[in-house]
C-alpha cells in the first residue's frame, strides 16, 4: 500500500473519517476539507444516522465514491491504540467495498502523539488475510484498496509504521502455515532464506550437533516426529550496536501433546504452537528493515511434538544443556523443555536482556483472557520498558508474578532437579519459574506467554482471522527505543 500527500485533490473512490462522539456534537472540529463535507456530516448527525459510536461506521454513497464515518467512542477514552484499531477496521472494509483509493482524513487527530506511525501500521494490517489454499475467496471481496492519501503527512513515521506491519505479516504467514508443510526442517529453510535476503548470521543445529551440544530437553521433545529438531540462530549485528539483545522463540511446529495427547478439541490449532518461533523471524526481519542499531540475536528452538514408538515418555528423566535434570510428568508441557535448552545457549553470549516468547500454557489464556498476554520478568527496568512498547503498539500485556514459594516447591521432584508440569493452579507461574532455571546467572530476562493471543477465529482491529503475531511490534519497538 503506498501512503501519499494529500494535496491537488487527486481524484479518490473514497474518503474516510474518524469522528469521536464529541466531534459529533460540536462539527466545527471537522477539517472541511472537502467542499461541503461539514455539511453533509452535519445532516447525518443531527439525523442520529451516525454518533459516533466505538466500532460504528456509516457508509455514504456519493457521486464520485463514498464517505466512511467511523466512530471513535468517546474522547476521554479515545487513544492512539483506539484510533489504530479503527482505522485497519474502517480500511478493511473500504478496500473490500472495491475502492481504490481513499483519502484518510487524520488532521483533527493531530493531538495523538504517533498518529502517523499507527497510520502506517493500521495500513499495513488492514488488507491482511491468509486465503493462499482457498481457490474461491468467497467469504469477502478482494481487498483493492492500493493508495492511501493523508492531510497529515510524516513519510518517515508512515514507513517505519509499515516495516512494523510487514515483520508482523512475515511473521503470520509462516504461523499460518499448517503443520505438514511446517516443521523443523522447512522453518529453518525459512530461516535460511530471510538470512540471505538480509545478510543475517545463520546457523542451524541438526540432531547430531543437538546431541554434541548435551540439548537433551530439545532431543526428547522432538523424538518422537518423523522430522527431527532444529536450534536456529540468526544474528543481525550493526556497526556499533548499542545494545545486546537475544529473543528465543518457542517453535513448536505441531503440538498433539505427545504421549500425554491433547483431546481433539484442544489439539485444533495447535500448528499455532510455533508462534514464538515465527515472532523471533519477524522480528529479526523487522531489525534489518528497520536497520536498527542494536546487535539482535533471534533463537528459534523447534521440535514436532507428536506420540509415537520413539517418543519420549512420562516418567522419562532427561538432562538439560546446563546439566539440571529433569522428570517429565506431562509430555504435554513440552514448550517449556524446549525453551529450557535454547535458554542456555542464549544466555551464554551474555546479552543485555533475553526476552522469550511462546505460546506456553492455557493457564495464561485463562487468567487474562484472549486480548492481553502474559509479562514475566526478573527486572523492573526491563518489564516497564515492554510494558511502555506494548501500550506503544496496542498489544497488551499484563506483569504477572514471577516470585512465589509455594508454586517453586512443586517444581521439585523426588528422583531428578526439577519436574516440568505442576499443579493446576497457577500454571503459568509455575512454567515461568521452570524457565527461569535455565536463565543464566544476572541475567535481565523477560518471559512473554503468548497462549491464546496468538490466534483468533475473528477479524478485528489489525487482527485476521488465524495467526495474529502477537508482540512482534511489541518487541520491535522495544528494540527501537533502545
Ligand atoms: N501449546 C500449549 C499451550 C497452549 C494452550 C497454547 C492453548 C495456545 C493455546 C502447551 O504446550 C501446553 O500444552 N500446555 C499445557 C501445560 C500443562 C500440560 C501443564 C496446558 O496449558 O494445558
Ligand atoms: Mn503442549
Ligand atoms: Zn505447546
């Protein structure tokens, strides 16, 4: 999509505004920047056609295109995260209803601070869908919308805002992906292939260097997939890079459970369990577009969890890279295994900060809900910094507890150093602290529970229907503003 000036009034199909419910009540806040375009909002409203309302839009059809009203809600409870959400929904919709073109009116938004930014996001997102293996995309009309013009016009904001949005969809698109064209294998073609386009590092562990490298907890995850497991790591390293950074992404290609196998209703969209992993692409994507100044290291741990004469089994003790060992009571609380592992390696290049991602536990859906995903963090400096990127970019976060002694005394077992699946009750908590023993000594880490954000069965906001990619702008914007 490409984001243009508006100016020499370029013929349009379309013209989209914004409107709080305060600008509803009081027009002369509305740029008149179409000859008589006050007027006729002014109709509408005094006719209750349009309020205003969060989510409401009123389509007007005119001579020569139409008018979208979209309804911001209320001013006090207006925001950038608001205005972002509305605007990919209104777009969305504009580009599905055959128009070409539109002209954004953004000018009595200006007091939002970043305007043009979410601009760029919102336009980036808006015409997303993940329809490649359907040969009749019949659920709604091709997106047409290609050009976007703006009365506020920031190229530089616009375009980080898309580089945003594009690691995001790259993210997505590999997500989406089911899991007999993803695994272990292919993903880390995928890698391979992003490495070369952007001169990243890249180096990939086969079984055989897993097995030199004492990955025991990766090994047994993956054994019991007719397609063995991959550690893949992509460095992107600038001249002088201010920072060290390490991302390690869970990359579970297909979750069943294991022997511990999941019941059908629960194992359905579980090609969504390698999320992290996908995050970790985008995001290393992200940094070469974006040309961030900071050294970027993106581990992606990956393995197919699946039943078979070769998996690994319950009651099985396995023996992590850092030497812990641990009793596997649950073949389905594999994630964090793999995490475990990939922990070690990352945290031996001493970074600044290690922030994993993964789709970890269904307790963590079940405490916040589908919208808002879990912050785990050893160091307040770090989780207010991700807490200020994810109010930044809209996804949100929640700081959960990541110290509790009654929850660390599950993690004991009788017969090995740790078991990997506790109690029900705080399940996320649990899992956190497992991490945990496998982050080296001093080390800032951030621990992102991903569980039921990463995928949605309804389109909203700058979400599809199916792999969302969650916290890649999150991340993105961490890495930014360091
Ligand atoms: N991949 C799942 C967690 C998950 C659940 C992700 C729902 C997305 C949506 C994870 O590997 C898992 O199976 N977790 C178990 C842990 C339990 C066995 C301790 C869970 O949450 O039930
Ligand atoms: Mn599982
Ligand atoms: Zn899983």
């Amino acid at each position: 999509m490409q984001i243009n000036r508006w100016e020499n009034n370029p013929a349009v199909n379309s013209l989209l505004l914004l409107m709080r419910e305060e600008d509803c009540e009081n027009i002369s806040s509305i740029p008149e920047v179409y000859e008589g375009i006050r007027g006729i909002v002014a109709v509408l409203v005094s006719r209750k056609d349009f309020r205003g309302k969060k989510g409401s839009t009123l389509r007007v059809p005119m001579v020569d295109g139409n008018l979208y009203l979209v309804g911001l809600g209320k001013k006090n409870k207006c925001s950038l995260n608001v205005i972002r959400e509305e605007l990919a929904s209104g777009l969305r919709k504009i580009g599905r209803e055959h128009n070409k073109s539109a002209f954004v009116v953004l000018s009595h938004l200006k007091e939002y601070e970043g305007l043009c930014f979410a601009f760029g996001e919102a336009c980036g997102l808006c015409g997303y869908v993940f329809d490649k293996y359907k040969a009749k995309k019949d659920d709604y009309e091709p997106f047409a919308l290609d050009v976007v013009y703006s009365d506020v016009y920031a190229p530089d904001e616009f375009e980080k805002g898309m580089k945003f949005a594009d690691a995001q969809k790259f993210s997505r698109n590999i997500a989406n992906e089911p899991g007999c064209v993803i695994n272990p294998e292919t993903l880390s073609e995928k890698a391979i292939e992003l490495a070369e386009k952007y001169s990243l590092g890249c180096e990939i562990w086969d079984e055989e260097k897993l097995r030199a490298e004492n990955m025991g907890a990766l090994l047994a995850v993956g054994s019991g997939s007719k397609t063995p497991p991959r550690l893949i790591h992509l460095t992107y390293k600038p001249e002088n890079p201010k920072a060290k950074i390490a991302f390690v992404g869970k990359g579970i290609t297909f979750d069943s459970g294991g022997l511990d196998i999941k019941p059908e209703n629960f194992m359905l969209t579980m090609k969504g369990d390698k999320t992290g992993a996908c995050n970790v692409l985008g995001i290393m994507k992200g940094a070469a577009e974006l040309g961030l100044n900071v050294e970027v290291h993106g581990f992606m741990t990956c393995a197919e969890n699946m039943p078979s004469g070769s998996a690994f089994r319950p009651d099985d003790i396995i023996t992590a890279r850092n030497g812990k060992t641990i009793e596997i009571n649950n073949t389905d609380a594999e994630g964090r295994l793999v995490l475990s592992d990939a922990l070690c390696v990352a945290s031996e290049l001493k970074p600044d900060a290690i922030i994993d991602m993964a789709t970890l536990t269904g307790a963590c859906a079940v405490a916040l809900g589908k919208w808002r995903a879990g912050l785990f963090c050893n160091d307040a400096k770090l989780a207010g910094e991700i807490l200020t990127s994810s109010e930044n970019r809209g996804e949100s976060f929640w700081r959960m507890p990541l110290e509790d002694e009654h929850i660390a005394e599950t993690l004991k077992s009788p017969f090995a150093d740790l078991v990997n699946c506790g109690q029900r009750y705080g399940g996320a908590i649990f899992a956190a602290q497992f991490l945990r023993e496998f982050v080296g000594e001093g080390i800032k880490w951030a621990h992102l529970d991903i569980a039921g954000v990463d995928f949605y069965d309804k389109e909203f906001g700058v979400y599809p229907k199916g792999a969302s990619a969650f916290g890649v702008r999150t991340c993105l914007d961490y890495l930014m503003r360091l």
